[in-house]
C-alpha cells in the first residue's frame, strides 16, 4: 500500500477528493481546505493499494493537479485498518505483481545521472575484478560484481525505451558509455602500476585460468544467462522484491568483462580483449531486451486485468517531467 500525499489547487481540489473516494482502491481519504501554503491549495492524503495506485497516479496527472500542485507518495509499512482489507479485496491483481510506472520512472530516472559515486564505484568494482581476473579469483568477480552500480543505468534504459523518453535513453546510455570507458581507463593504468610493482605480470594473464577464461569466452548460454538475469532484474525491481537483486548482480558478466578488456589490452592480449568485449556487449544486450520484453509483458497483463473489470487503462506515453523519489524513500543502488 502507498501513502499519497496530494496538494491540489483549491478550482480542483473538490475534484480531486471526489476521484479519491470513489476509487475502490483508495482509502483513508482526508482533506485539510487551504492546509497548504507552497503551492497553496488543499492537503489530500490517503492510502492506495499498489494494484491501483497507477490507476490514481494517471487520472491525477491527467487533471494536471501536478502543474499547479504536488503529487508525492511513500510504502506503508504497516496498516491495520478492515477499510485497506476492504480495499484490497475489491481492488484488481495482486499487490505484489502491481507495478507503479510513475515511481519505477522515478527510480529508474536517478540513476541515470552520471554522478561521482557512480564512477567511483564502477571504476573500483572494475579494478577489484581486473585483480581477480589475473588472480582466477571466483571470490573477487563475484564482488565485483555486486559492487557495480551498471544495472541501474540500464534499467533505466529499459524504461525509457517503454515509455519513449529519448532524453532519458541518452543519459542513461552517456552513463554507460562513460563509466564503463573510464573504468576500463582506470583499470588498464592500475594493472601497470601493479606491475611496475612487481605484484602482476603478463604471464598470469597468460596461464590457466580455469575458474574465470569464461570471461572471455562467450557463447550461447552467455545470452542465456544475460536474458534471464534481466528478466530477474526487472522483476525485483517493479514488484519490490529488491533482495532478489543480489542474484542478478553475480549471474551477469559485466563488469568483469570489462575488467578483462582492461587488462588483456594493458599486455596486449588482443584476442583476449576482444572476447571480452563481445562478452561485455552480449550482457549488456540480453539484459536491455529481457528487461524491455518483462516490462512489455507486465504492462499487458494489467491491460488485460484491467479490462476484465471495466476500469480504464492506463496508457504509456511521453512524460511531461520527471517524477522524483525522496531521499529518505530512495530505493537502495541497483546494480548489475
């Protein structure tokens, strides 16, 4: 269930109410006339169960109430109250299948900035790999898998490519571009540096690597394995389930790919640079497609749910502006 915090302007605000109390979905309607003074209007708060929260969310921003007011939302925790039993009986699907595009958008979209942590960390999660690479080190590519934040920027890109948002594609792929270049920078300069050392050295790289020449070794289940982790992705991400995350981030080969590049072109290793690379573009890909595909698919299962009760559907479409999420409701890093 979400909280919905809504200041609507006073010529709406009867509208507005009247909307909320007649939605089945909706309960624990509250109106506070000219509570709200920036903007001014009338505070509304309610509660939604997530499986009509879009349903709301549309209808509200379709009457502009956004424009000239606010619209903000937050998880319930905890509710004891028969009204939310009531209204989760009579609302359509399931809570936990819903998927609440406004706020998926709202998550997705801040992950796309191209921000000093997110370098940070994907050109540190790219050096621990490009160690762990020349080390055959399964335990130091798993964290750096873990570590990398790429899932949320291509996530992002997933739903941008739904929604059609070309400004949010190009950032989301500016991010992609860049941190992974950089990372690779980094890492390249960091495995001279260890050889200079004499930590590291070419014959490493050249020996047997039984637990990670996988790296660089693409092949059919490569595709596999990045189409099912995307799929796993956006299902955590849409449906809450963000601890399901964890098993995405160490099931794709990424970063890891791309610490191998790295590190292969640092020796002038070709061919081993160049099968990483495919490596890095096969994930990146599968991911993107499973990822577009399970949000496709989800969106036309709540058409066809909606449907069968009579309620309107929401379509996707263009967004006016960006939503935003708080930061003490911020969804934890999503990577990948």
């Amino acid at each position: 269930m979400l909280h919905l915090r809504v200041i609507a302007p006073r010529d709406q605000a009867a509208e507005v109410a009247d909307l909320l109390a007649a939605e089945p979905g909706v309960t624990h309607v509250v109106v506070f006339p000219g509570a709200a003074r920036q903007p001014a209007g009338d505070y509304i708060v309610c509660d939604v169960v997530r499986e009509s929260a879009d349903t709301v969310l549309h209808r509200l921003r379709e009457m502009g109430v956004e424009t000239h007011g606010g619209i903000a939302a937050d998880d319930v925790e905890l509710t004891l109250s028969a009204a939310a039993d009531r209204a989760a009986e009579e609302a359509p699907g399931h809570g936990e299948d819903a998927v609440v595009w406004d706020e998926i958008a709202a998550k997705t979209g801040e992950q796309t900035v191209l921000t000093g942590t997110f370098l940070a960390l994907i050109v540190v999660a790219t050096m621990i790999a490009g160690i762990g690479v020349l080390l055959d080190q399964p335990i130091l590519i798993v964290g750096a898998m873990v570590v990398g934040p790429e899932f949320g920027p291509l996530a992002a890109l997933c739903v941008a490519l739904l929604r059609r948002q070309p400004q949010v594609i190009g950032r989301s792929l500016k991010a992609l571009a860049v941190g992974f270049l950089a990372a690779m920078a980094a890492t390249a300069l960091s495995t001279w540096a260890l050889t200079a050392a004499g930590l590291v050295g070419r014959d490493m790289l050249l020996a047997d690597r039984p637990l990670t020449d996988f790296i660089w070794r693409p092949d059919a289940l490569s595709w596999v394995v990045g189409i099912l982790a995307g799929v796993a992705g956006m299902l955590s991400l849409t449906s809450k389930k963000s601890g399901s995350l964890v098993g995405v981030l160490i099931s794709v080969t990424t970063v890891p790919a791309a610490a191998n590049v790295a590190v292969a072109a640092a020796y002038g290793v070709w061919h081993e640079a160049a099968g990483s690379a495919l490596q890095l573009v096969i994930n990146l890909a599968a991911i993107v497609l499973a990822g577009l595909l399970t949000l496709v698919v989800q969106l036309c299962w709540w058409r066809r749910v909606e449907r069968r009760t009579g309620r309107p559907v929401p379509r996707q479409r263009p967004e006016r502006g960006p939503a935003r999420v708080s930061a003490s409701r911020r969804p934890p890093r999503d990577a990948g």
